[in-house]
C-alpha cells in the first residue's frame, strides 16, 4: 500500500514538473517572438509568402520566378524554428543583425539554388554562390554558437 502512495507522489510530482518546463518553454517562445531577429526573418518570410501566392494567381509553381521564392522560403522557414529554440536565457543573441544575417543568407541559398539548376557544381559562379553561404552559415552559427 505504501508503495501506491509512493508513486501516486511521483507521477504528481512529474506532472507538475512536467507542467512547470511547458510555462518555461511558452515564455521563452513568447520571448524570441519579441525579438528584433524573429521580426526580421518573420517579415522576409511574409514578404516571400505573399509574392508567391502573387505569382502563382498567373503562373504555376514550376514558374522559375515561383522556384526561386520556394527556395528562399524555406531557409527561413527552418530559421524560425532554430530561433524558437533559443532559451531565454540566450535571447540577447536575437539581434537585428543576426536577423538580416539569416535573411541575406536565405537570399543567397536562393541564388545558389538557381545557379545549381543552370549549371554543374563545378562551375565557377556555382562554387562562388556556395562559398558565400558558407560565410553566412558560418557568422549565423558563431552567434548562435
């Protein structure tokens, strides 16, 4: 019988612990949507999104202008989900700067992306574009770091 009590306790005890980490995570989230990066991934994202449902009333997804808007959305789609990840602890990282660095990296995917559809990977403008998100990737990650 001790032993029902026992573990009543426990299983009480996580569900309030449990309960505890999800408010944490909720006011960390609400923390990152106030920051100055979220805001400026957010607003390239809408930007971006609402372009494409622009184009796609005259033309269809495999129009390249339409390609190319896809292939810059989902960096910054993957983006905002890395930012919701930062702890609040860490949300001075969040910076203005740290957002334009993520959208201009996302703008930069996009071009590599388009070069890569034109030409091999060995082609000089291609490994030129690749470099030049690996510089954006690296900067991203050293902040984030």
């Amino acid at each position: 019988m001790l032993n029902k009590y026992l573990v009543t306790a426990l299983f009480g005890l996580l569900l309030s612990t449990l309960a505890v980490v999800a408010q944490d995570r909720r006011a960390d989230v609400q923390i990152v949507k106030s920051s100055a990066a979220y805001a400026e991934v957010l607003l390239r994202r809408t930007e971006v999104q609402a372009e494409i449902e622009s184009l796609l009333q005259s033309y269809t997804e495999t129009h390249p202008k339409v390609v190319d808007l896809r292939s810059e959305l989902t960096p910054l789609e993957r983006d905002i989900e890395r930012l919701m990840a930062v702890r609040s602890t860490e949300t001075a990282k969040l910076t203005s700067a740290l957002g334009k660095l993520i959208v201009r990296r996302a703008s930069l995917q996009s071009e590599f992306d388009r070069l890569a559809r034109s030409y091999s990977k060995d082609h000089p403008e291609v490994k030129r574009a690749q470099r030049r998100v690996e510089f954006f990737d690296a900067a991203i990650a050293e902040v984030l770091k």
